[in-house]
C-alpha cells in the first residue's frame, strides 16, 4: 500500500490464465493394476487425497496366487501319497511275518531280505518328493511294491505248493519217560477244539483245511515238546479256514499254548492235567472249561466274546485288564482296580490265578455245579 494514497484500494494479483489447448484425454486406468497403485501412491506423495486402491489391488492378487500354489500342493501330494502307501504294504507284510502268519519268497529267496531297502528308499523320496526324482522314484517304489506283491501272490495261486487235504487223522505215541510235556499251536484262521481224552497215544487229532499242518517235536531233559502250526506259504486260491479236534491223553501233565489270528475255541481241559493254558489271539470266540488240576490260565486278544467255566472247589485270583469291556462275575469282590478275588476262601482246594488283557470283549465267568 501506497503511505501518500492511504484510500488507493489494494490491487490483486490475478495469476496468468493459460489459454485452452485440445490435450488429450487420458486412458481410464484400472483401479487393480500395479501402475494405478504406484500412480495413486505418487499422488499421497505430492499431498493430493488418495483413492483406497491399494486394498483393493491386494484383494485382487492373492486370488491368482492360492490357486497356483494349491494346485503344485495337489500334484506333490498325490506322489507323496504313493510313497506313504507303499510304505504302509511293507510295514503290514514285516509285521505279518513277524507274527509268523506267512512270508513271501520267491524260489526260495525270501523277500524280507530287500525290505529295509525299499524302506531307505521311501525315505529319501519323502524328503525330496517335490522334486522330478522324487516324483519319478515315488511313482516307481509303489509300482513295485503294490504290483509286484500282488503279481507274486497271484503266480503262488497258480502254482500251489501245497496239496489239498480235507479230512486227515494224526497221532503222536506217548512217552512214559517224562515228566510232562509242552503243546504249542499255531493257527490262522480255525474252528478250534482241545479235549482229554484215554488214549495209549499222547496226542491225536482231526484235522481238515485246504493247508498243511506242519508238526515239529523232540524232548528236552526231562520233557517233550510239540509244535503244530499251518505253513506260513499262503496260497490265494486256498480256503485258509482250516477244522482242528485234537485229544490229549488225560494222565500226562501239560503246559498248553493256543496262538490264533482268528478262532472259533472250544477248550475243556476237565480230563486233563493241564497246569498252564495261554491262548493269545486277534479276535476269537470262546468257550472255556477249567477244572482244578489248572494253576495259571492266561488269555490276551484284541476282540473277544470268551465264557470262562470254573469249579466250585478253586479259589480264583482274577487280573482283568481292558479298553472297553463287559464283565459278568457271580460271586467276586474287586479288591483293586484290575484286581477280583472269588469269595470261596474258606472253602477252596486250590487256587487258580487267571489273567486276561483285552481291548474289546465280552467276558462271562460262570461257576460249575
């Protein structure tokens, strides 16, 4: 302002107008590009208001990308799941034969010989299997374990090893010698029933099934032993339910022992004088008949339905471990937590010390009259 023109008004400067040229209309950008999220975050820079565009740009992104990496997870896992499954057929032939229930061989060249190596192999192919080796040894180790078993199995069928039988009968002379002798059975699958029986001969039974029983025996010092189980060779055309009634002479002192994978029994060991019975098996069904003359009966089994007959003259001690379980005792007293005693104590002969382990059964005791 001018001192000497105190009323002159204040003039204002009115910035330079630019006349209007025709410029071109810029292309219309997409809000989920990468160029409009860096133009919009130049613009925050300058202090011009931004767009939310950069959540929307993130929204739009990740879409692409779940879908490729779940479709790389789906490709890996399906050779993995080859791997793991190859595995799996291993493992349940090792624990088959360690079982004794069969063994693969070929020729005579038992396969159990190249399982670790198959093993080593899963292994590393686990560890690289997002690699092409580990695809390529993958998809080879679960041809060869699941189609080459099986192509053996059915070759066996083919050639059977084994010959037919239906019915046989065999017997085993007694010895006067010993002591007391050992019964070992091994079974599969079986209909199994043990008698005593008065008989010049130790043991004898019937014996029906589409396998063969093989029978293994000698003396030890002051006792014999027998060892009768199926052959291990499986046959796939063959009926593996096999039909067993064995007797055993009633005067000699036995120790008993029942291995079966699945089994019907029928065991009355009331004209006999067996001190000990262990029976293990997968699942069985059973019907037991103790008489005085036992000490210890022993009985462990996955699944279970067994019915348990004792006398009025013994005294039983009665260990009962289980999962899940249902127990019917008549004149029992539970004195810990796995632990019954029978209330006959003033008035038993003899005690009788049983033990059963289970993970599902069915278990009824029932006293003789």
């Amino acid at each position: 302002m001018d001192p000497i023109q105190p009323n002159q008004p204040e003039k204002k400067q009115v910035p330079n107008q630019v006349p209007e040229t025709n410029q071109p209309t810029p292309p219309p950008q997409d809000p989920t590009s990468l160029e409009s999220f860096i133009r919009q975050s130049s613009a925050d820079q300058s202090g011009v208001p931004a767009q939310p565009l950069f959540q929307e740009w993130i929204q739009a992104q990740p879409q692409v990308i779940e879908k490729i990496i779940y479709k790389k997870q789906r490709v890996h896992g399906f050779f993995r799941t080859l791997t793991i499954l190859a595995l799996v057929v291993i493992g349940f032939l090792m624990l088959l034969e360690t079982l004794n229930v069969f063994s693969l061989n070929i020729n005579g060249f038992n396969l159990n010989l190249i399982y670790p190596i198959f093993i080593l192999f899963s292994s590393v192919v686990i560890w690289s299997y997002r690699g092409l080796f580990g695809k390529i040894f993958g998809l080879l180790l679960f041809l060869v374990v699941v189609g080459g078993f099986f192509t053996i199995w059915v070759y066996t069928s083919l050639n059977p090893s084994t010959e037919t039988k239906f019915w046989s009968y065999i017997s085993y002379p007694f010895d006067s010698t010993v002591q007391y002798s050992k019964l070992y059975i091994n079974t599969l699958v079986s209909d199994f029933t043990f008698i005593g029986k008065k008989t010049d001969n130790f043991i004898e039974w019937n014996y029906g099934s589409d396998r063969k029983l093989l029978v293994l025996s000698g003396n030890k010092e002051n006792f014999q032993y027998y060892s009768i189980k199926e052959e291990t060779n499986l046959n796939l055309l063959q009926n593996y339910y096999s039909i067993i009634s064995l007797g055993i002479n009633s005067t000699q002192p036995l120790y008993l022992y029942v291995k079966n994978l699945l089994a019907l029994q029928k065991i009355d060991l009331t004209d006999t004088l067996v001190k000990s019975a262990k029976i293990h098996s997968a699942a069985i069904i059973s019907d037991i008949v103790v008489w005085s003359f036992v000490n210890t009966l022993d009985i462990e089994s996955a699944l279970a339905d067994i019915t348990i007959h004792l006398p009025k003259d013994v005294w039983v001690k009665l260990t009962y471990k289980h999962l899940l379980w249902q127990l019917e005792l008549v004149d029992f007293e539970q004195k810990g937590k796995w632990y019954f005693e029978s209330t006959n104590i003033a008035s038993a002969q003899k005690v009788v010390n049983i033990t059963m382990r289970f993970g599902v059964a069915r278990t009824k005791i029932v006293w003789r009259e």
